[in-house]
C-alpha cells in the first residue's frame, strides 16, 4: 500500500504533507518525522475501521522466534485480554451497537 501524498489529521481534520512530498528534508526534525509517521498510520487505520489494536512483546531482549511466556502472560493480564476472555466465554462473546443496547 502506497502512502498518500497529504495526510488527514483526524482530531482536526487538518490536510498535512507527508514527509516524503516535503521540498525540505534536510530540515526535518526526528519529531517532525515521527508525526507524520504516526499520521500516515492513522490514516491507514481509520480507512480500515478496525475494532483495536493491541501490541504485545513476545521478549525483552527483541529476540526473533523467541517467546518468554511469563512476559507474554503479565502484558495479557495488564490489556485486559484474559478478563476479555473470561467475560466471552460466559456467553456475551460480542459488541452490540449502541442503537440495539438502547432499543432493549
């Protein structure tokens, strides 16, 4: 996927450039840079609607094809995915929308 030459930036609904189309990057800062980033991520995000994005660690040492299962377990713990589990096994295994919770 190709990244769009101007960025939306949602909370404002401001049009940005993206890095890349800027006529100065020599100037560019490291914060500069990573805002657009983030914005581009963003973009991509609200055109896909996902429901949430959760990150977990499977190492502290950035180790490929290496799981520390305990690390793993603390992060579950802490997002709340395990207690989501738990919620969805006892029989509310999905979001209604807000329209249906207020007609019932």
């Amino acid at each position: 996927m190709q990244s769009p030459k101007y960025l939306l930036k949602v909370d404002t609904m401001e049009i940005m450039r993206h890095p890349e189309e800027t006529t100065n990057m020599k100037r560019q800062t490291v914060a500069s840079y990573f805002r657009y980033s983030l914005m581009d991520l963003l973009s991509k995000m609200v055109i896909g609607q996902p429901h949430f994005v959760r990150c977990i660690k499977p190492n502290d040492d950035r180790e490929a094809l290496r799981f520390s299962q305990a690390r793993v377990l603390v992060q579950l713990r802490y997002t709340g995915i395990l207690e989501t589990i738990n919620i969805r096994r006892q029989g509310y295994s999905h979001r209604i929308l807000f329209e249906e919770f207020v007609k019932r």
